[in-house]
C-alpha cells in the first residue's frame, strides 16, 4: 500500500555498537542532540553541511510510524531543500492550492493557495510525517557517504544529563548497557513529553484544551474527492462538531473529527466505532481500508527561555502548538534553521556565544505568535461558551457574502515570515538592517 520507504522508516537506523561505548573515558562531541524526530534530523543536516561533527541519540531505531504531520509549509520545504531533502519530498506530497470551508452543508467560502510568482516551491504540501523523516534521514547517510561528520545512533536512550559550566555529561542506554558521552552543546530535540526537560527541571506552561479529535487515516477503494483540503464547521452528517478530509500520498486521506472532551477513549478507538463516524461522513457504500487512527488532544505551551548555557532546546520540546495551522514540526525546522549558521558560527570561533541569546529571543518570539495563530484557530473551531459559538457563526454566515469576515475564519498564512522586531541582531534605528557588528566576528 505504502512505498518501500514507508515500511522501511521503522528500522533506519538499527541499534549498532559504537567505538564509543568501549572507550575508558567519556568521549566529547562538539554537539549532541537528544532525539531523533524531523527537528533534531534537521539539527544534524544542518550542522554536517556546515563540516561540524554532530551525533544524534534517539531511544528508537527509526521513524516513528502513523502519519501525525501531514502538512508541510514552503518555508521548511525551502529549509529541507538547503540541506538537499527538499525535492523528494515535493515529488511524493500531495500538493493542493484548493481550500474549502463549510458550515452545516452549505459551502461557506473557498481560499486558493496559488503559487506565488519566483516561488520554487508550493504554498503546503501534504505529506505523511514517517516520509518527511525518512528523506532528511536519507540525506543524512548521504552526506555521511560524502565526509560530513554527522551520525545518528539508534536505541541510544538518554537517561541522565549534567549541565556543566562548559559542557554536559550524558548517560545513555543501550541494548548493551549503559556508556557515556559528554558534548560541548547538547540541543534538546526530545519532543513535546521532553524527558530533558524534566531531568534539568525546566517548567512547560501554557494552554490545555479541552477537546478531543478522532483521525482516521483511510485508503478509498472505490471513491476518490478532489486534491483540496474540506472543512466542515458542525457538519450535519453527526459524526463530529467539525470535520477536517484531507488527501495525502498513496491515495491516503485523512478524516479528523472533533468528538469533544468528556469521551470514552478506548470505545471510540474500537474498529467498529470508527466505521460508524467514517459512514455516517462518507455516505452509504463508499469502501475504504484503515490505515491508521489515533485519538488526540493537544495544549499550547511553551518553554520560558530555550537556551540554558551548553544545553539548547528546539522543536517540541521548546514550545507545542494544535495541529491546526501545522505549525509543529514547521516551526521546528524553522527553529534550526535559525540555530544552525549561528552555532556553526560559534563552534568555528567567528562569532561569541552571546550569538546564540538572539536564536532565544527570535524563536520564543516565533513559538509566541504561533501559539497566538494557533490558539485563535482551535479557539473558532471549539468556541468555549455560548457566546463564543454565536460569535463564530456569526463570522461563518458573514464570510459567505463578505471578503472581510473570511481572514477571522482562516486566522494566520503559516508561511508568511515570522518578523523580528526586537531582535539584538538588529542594527539601531536608521542605519541599515542587519546584524549588528558586534555580535558577529567575521
Ligand atoms: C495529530 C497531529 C497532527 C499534526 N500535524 C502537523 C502538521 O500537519 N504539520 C506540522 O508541522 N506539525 C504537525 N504536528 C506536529 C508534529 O508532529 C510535531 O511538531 C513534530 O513531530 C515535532 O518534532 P520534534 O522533532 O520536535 O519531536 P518528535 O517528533 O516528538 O521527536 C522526538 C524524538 O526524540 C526521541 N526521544 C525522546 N526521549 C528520548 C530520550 N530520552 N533519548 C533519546 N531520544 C529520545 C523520540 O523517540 C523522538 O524520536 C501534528 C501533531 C499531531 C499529534
């Protein structure tokens, strides 16, 4: 059903014994990143196109399977594209410019996300997460082919850190037992359950919402829709209080139903529960396969500084948005993508370590506006008083007949640059933009 790279992604990188666990003495890296996920993969690419030596530790031995990410921007399009990943991944998505929105069964409104003139790549494509890892996980074994000092290391759990002034020490399980490992920088990719977060007793605050939603990953035997993404604002098909259908590689498509807060996780997660949603949603006689289903619920949080000395947080692990607006693992890459040249800078001794302060401010500016985005779009899809709801539909009613009412429905362009206002690499009024010189010694 799934290509070979699909079934593959499991066991990418199997547990194999390194030089360093026989070693009498800890051996120092330049940098460790702790996880292997889409942010700490990018963390590595990143660092090995720049000749910087950089081994990730994952307590896995491949991608993690399910399709949570689906949706993948241009910016990290353009980002993975910079470290040689980016065309497979737009040779397999799915690339859809067509949005549709509808309230009950009336079709509210419709967005077009054409490409933008002198674009390379698309505004979204929508892409399996275990694809999009996959190709930055490839690209890394060629880039190790070709020399670059980057290596990933499979079932190496991290289990203890020490931050010291100018270094950590790690311990790390394996299969084989325990060795460990010390690093110069140690970037906390470890996703949104951080154990390095809690090891190093860095609080995590923010949001909880009180919803839940059903996706159901479906194959369509005999039935296909349009390559456009549908959602549905209390459809009246019953399965939800809103639905979401949207197609993905390999004649995937994703249904999400919003089935609220109070429900019995184990009864809606049995087969028969979600045939039911899926054909009240799909109508009598359409046949599909699973693939897939999870149930979800999400927070928006956020870490209040993600540089701690040696130790740098990036990705989930920093700050956790709702899926809505696809501003997860988009976010990540866009946060090694800020961290990567300055690290490069630092570790190379042409920039001093006060650089990587303005990767602090500028990202928890950017994890805060897209908590902000990200918030305001769960907020219209589950309105949290009777208020709210009259409000929202209010605005859906509006949107039909007026252009003006449809940006509060589609609440924030995730592609749009993030702008950083009050960053210390900014030079003082007046002059011209840029770094300001003395943070960089070039
Ligand atoms: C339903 C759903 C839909 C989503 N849709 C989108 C979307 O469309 N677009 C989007 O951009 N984002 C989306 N997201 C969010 C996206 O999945 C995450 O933002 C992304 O996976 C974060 O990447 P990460 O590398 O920071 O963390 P993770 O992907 O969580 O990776 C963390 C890694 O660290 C490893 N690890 C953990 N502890 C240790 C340890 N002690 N030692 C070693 N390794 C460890 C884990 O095994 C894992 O490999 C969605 C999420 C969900 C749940």
């Amino acid at each position: 059903m799934f290509d070979d790279r699909y079934t593959l992604a499991y066991r990418l990188y199997p547990y194999a014994r390194h030089a360093d666990q026989d070693k009498s003495a800890p051996v120092r890296h330049p940098v460790v990143v702790m996880g292997g996920g889409p942010v700490g993969v990018a963390t590595a690419l990143d660092l090995g196109a720049q000749g910087i030596p950089c081994v990730v530790l994952d307590d896995h031995e491949g991608v993690g399977m399910g399709s949570r990410a689906i949706c993948f921007a241009k910016r990290s399009l353009e980002i993975a594209d910079r470290y040689g990943a980016g065309k497979p991944m737009v040779e397999k998505g799915v690339v859809w410019n067509l949005g549709k929105v509808f309230h009950k069964d009336d079709k509210v409104f419709e967005f077009n996300l054409l490409p933008e003139e002198g674009h390379e790549f698309p505004a979204f494509i929508n892409l399996q997460q275990p694809y999009f890892e996959s190709f930055m996980i490839e690209r890394l074994f060629e880039m190790q082919k070709d020399g670059a000092p980057v290596e990933i290391r499979g079932k190496n759990r991290v289990d203890s850190v020490t931050v010291k002034e100018d270094h950590v020490v790690l311990e790390v399980m394996t299969p084989d037992g325990p060795y460990t490992l010390e690093a110069d920088w140690l970037i906390g990719c470890d996703g949104a359950n951080s154990p390095l977060r809690t090891m190093l007793g860095h609080e995590f605050t923010g949001k909880v919402f009180k919803d839940s939603f059903l996706i159901a990953d479906i194959k369509m035997i005999n039935e296909s829709f349009p390559t456009e993404r549908w959602f549905w604002f209390e459809p009246s098909h019953g399965s939800g209080a809103s639905t979401l259908l949207h197609k993905q590689p390999d004649d995937v498509w994703r249904v999400d139903f919003q089935i609220g807060w109070d429900v019995d996780r184990k009864e809606e997660m049995k087969e028969e529960n979600i045939r039911r949603r899926l054909d009240a949603f799909l109508g009598e006689g359409v046949d599909y396969e699973m693939v897939w289903s999870s149930i979800y619920t999400f927070q928006c949080k956020r870490m209040e500084r993600f540089r701690h000395g040696p130790v740098i947080f990036a990705g989930d692990a920093a700050h956790q948005v709702s899926p809505f607006g696809a501003r997860g693992a988009n976010s990540g890459m866009q946060d090694i993508d800020n961290l990567g040249w300055k690290l490069g800078l630092v570790i190379n001794g042409q920039a001093p370590e006060s650089l990587l302060d303005s990767y602090n401010i500028e990202r928890v500016h950017g994890a805060d506006e897209n908590i902000l985005n990200s918030t305001r779009a769960t907020d219209f899809i589950t309105p949290k008083s009777e208020t709210s709801h009259i409000f929202r539909n209010a605005v859906l009613e509006l949107s039909e007949h007026y252009e003006f009412a449809r940006p509060l429905v589609n609440s924030g362009r995730l592609s749009l640059p993030c702008v950083y206002d009050g960053s210390p690499l900014n030079s003082a009024d007046g002059l011209p933009h840029g770094p300001a010189l003395s943070l960089i010694h070039i």
